[in-house]
C-alpha cells in the first residue's frame, strides 16, 4: 500500500510540475493593460504614428509611453548639453543600463509618461513594465572588421562602452564601431538585465539604410550582428526576460516597392510568428533597405512600418508570456535550439551567404517549449521502478 503511494505521489508531482512549463507559445495579448516604454528617435515615431505600432499595441493591451529627442535629464556621460533622449547609438546602451549614471537614466524611464501620440486604453498606473530600445541607422552606417568576428572577450574593456559615432565634430567614435566591439557591447547589457528580471527588455535591431546611403559591406556586416543576435545573444543567459526583433530583416524585403509590402509572404525576409512558430526567414538577398521614402530616404514608408508591426506583435506577446510563465519561450528570439553553436550550418548559410532559410525549417521540433513533460514522466517512472525494485529485494 506504501508502495502504491508513493508512486502516486510521484505521478502527481509530475503532472504538477508540467502545468507549470507550457509547451505552447502564448500568442495572445496580456489579460490586463501592462505598461511599455519605447526608446527612440524619428524611425521609431514614425513607426509609432504612422505605421500602426501604437495603434496595434494598444489593441493588445499595451500602453504605450516613450523617449525620444528632447526625453529625459541631461546626459552626463556625453556632455554636449543635451538630454539623454537625444543618445541612442549603439554605444549609448551602455550610459544607459551600466554606465555610472544609469540610475538616473533609468529611474526617469521607467516611470516616464512622455508620448507623441495618444493612447486609446486608460494609463493602468505603475511603472513602465516592458523596455523596448532600438538605435538609429546612422549609428550602423560604419563598421569595421569582418562579419563573423566574434564579441570582444569578456573582461576586457570595451572601447565602444558609452561611445556615439558623432559625439564630438570629428565623429571620433566611429573608430571603435566593430563588429567584436558591437556584439560585446550587447553581450555586456545582460549583466544589468539580469538583475532587473521585474522587466522584460526588447531589442529592437538597427534598421538597415539605402544602398545609396551606405556601401554593401556595411550592411553586410550589419546584417551579421541582426543575425548573431537573433540566434546566439542570449544562449548562455538563464533568464526570460530579454528578446530580440529583427526589425532590420523584416524592412529588407517588399512586395514590389516601396509602399507595397509584402507581409504574409512565403518569400521574402520575416521574423514572425506562423503555424505555432516564430520564423526568422531570409528569403531574398538583400541587405538594403526595400522601403525607402521618397528621394531615398532612410526612413522606411508606411508600408514597411506596417509590415514591421504586424510581424513584431505576436512576437511581443510570446515574449511576455514567457516571462510570466503561461507560455513557452521561443527560439529565434535571441536563442538557438542547438546554444552556442556558432558554427552551425544556420549560421554559416546565414551570415555568408545570405541564403534561404526558415529557421522553423531547420529546426522542426515538435513544441518550442521545453518538452518537460516527458522529462518529468520519464523521471517518476525511473522512481517508481527503483521503489519496485528495492521492494522485491527486501
């Protein structure tokens, strides 16, 4: 009877255990308003206002406050005079969540209520739960090194820590944009994000510019730090509180030009959540912007900010179930199936060639989440028969 018992206790913690790992990701939106924060510049207003953002994240029960140029204390890491708003190159990140006076940065973000536009669901109060952050394009129109080197090694001081590419007239911080220095730079944000898993933070990757606007092998390179990110930056973090949307690969494609997209494609470029996957696809070879405005500008049309919200909605909401718990966490968000395989074919076909992937393709496993409920079945089970097997012997 003792026996018995026990084995069924065992089952119990198993099937208790499973509820609390999905195995499904949770597309859906919040129950109840959450509060979200936006760091950028003009591309991001535009994609705010004019291509749908807020709209959509409101419908989604997000509401929504941001930064932008003139946002916030006056930068004492830079020192140019200006707010804090107005620094959001990529080595920016570092004033802003390490560097010395990032409590004072990060105090007036989390509780700012700044918008350029109007929400349609009421403030729910609090503090700004979600951290969305994105770069300009201009912070990524000069890169030096090779596509596949690697994060500059842990430990060692980092060149491009608080570094803008034209802090000063000479535009003396484009030197130590790399491709090692960029990815290290990220790298080192995870040891502050890590300690404020209350938050779930969003990056947003650098856009891409025109082909007018840049040589090919800047976005070539570009095009390798968006993918680095999205398959390899997060492998050895633990937590589920950081996520990446490839914003840069969704405006790389259109449906014929620059105001047709061509969302819900089977070709193109995607980062996008379809048939219970999340698919960061690269279907066409292009670098380049596919939605410049008129004149070339970088700033992408309606139309591709369009496409952008709708691809980066879903994801959204997988994210924040993941770090509430009531949904899987995804792969191709920041991680690999295979972590820290930096060698892998995805890679290779990807940051070399630019060729044709899916990565839910290439990874075809049957659930995103992680299959514990085998893991914990399996367990019992070999419990239960050490139980049996010691009852025969005495």
């Amino acid at each position: 009877m003792k026996f018995k018992l026990l084995v069924a206790l065992y089952f119990l913690l198993a099937l208790s255990v499973t509820q609390l790992s999905p195995s499904s990701l949770n597309p859906s939106p919040p129950e109840k308003p959450v509060r979200l924060v936006f760091i950028h510049h003009s591309v991001g207003e535009d994609w705010l206002n004019e291509g749908g953002l807020r709209k959509a994240l409101n419908v989604n029960n997000y509401y929504v406050t941001e930064t932008n140029y003139d946002w916030g204390p006056y930068d004492k890491d830079v020192r140019d005079g200006m707010q804090v708003g107005y620094h959001t190159d990529i080595g920016h990140w570092h004033n802003w969540f390490l560097g010395p006076h990032s409590d004072l940065y990060l105090k007036a973000l989390y509780r700012s209520n700044y918008t350029t536009g109007p929400n349609s669901i009421p403030d729910p109060g609090g503090e700004n739960v979600i951290v969305m952050f994105k770069s300009c394009f201009s912070s990524a129109q000069v890169i030096y090194g090779n596509p596949e080197d690697p994060p500059l090694p842990r430990g060692k001081p980092n060149p491009l820590w608080g570094k803008g590419v034209c802090d000063d007239p000479s535009c003396s911080g484009s030197e130590y944009y790399t491709v090692s220095n960029i990815k290290g730079m990220y790298r080192d944000l995870l040891d502050y994000f890590a300690t404020r898993r209350d938050k779930v933070f969003v990056l947003i990757t650098t856009p891409p510019s025109t082909s007018q606007a840049v040589p090919a092998e800047m976005m070539d390179k570009l095009r390798a730090i968006n993918n680095w990110l999205v398959y390899h930056w997060l492998d050895e973090y633990p937590y589920n509180n950081v996520f990446v949307f490839d914003y840069y690969n969704v405006l790389t494609s259109n449906g014929g030009s620059a105001n047709v997209n061509d969302l819900g494609a089977e070709t193109g470029n995607h980062h996008r959540y379809r048939n219970g996957r999340v698919e960061h696809v690269i279907g066409l070879k292009n670098n380049f912007l596919a939605y410049p405005s008129e004149g070339g500008d970088n700033h992408p049309t309606t139309a591709g900010h369009e496409k952008a919200t709708a691809e980066f909605v879903p994801l959204l909401n997988i994210a924040y179930h993941c770090w509430m718990g009531d949904g899987a966490c995804p792969y191709y968000m920041g991680r690999s199936p295979v972590p820290g395989s930096l060698t892998s074919s995805v890679t290779r076909k990807e940051i070399r060639e630019h060729s044709t992937v899916s990565s839910s393709e290439v990874s075809p496993a049957p659930s995103e989440g992680a299959s514990f409920t085998w893991i914990a079945l399996i367990v019992a089970l070999a419990l239960a028969f050490t139980l049996y097997s010691r009852r025969r012997v005495y």
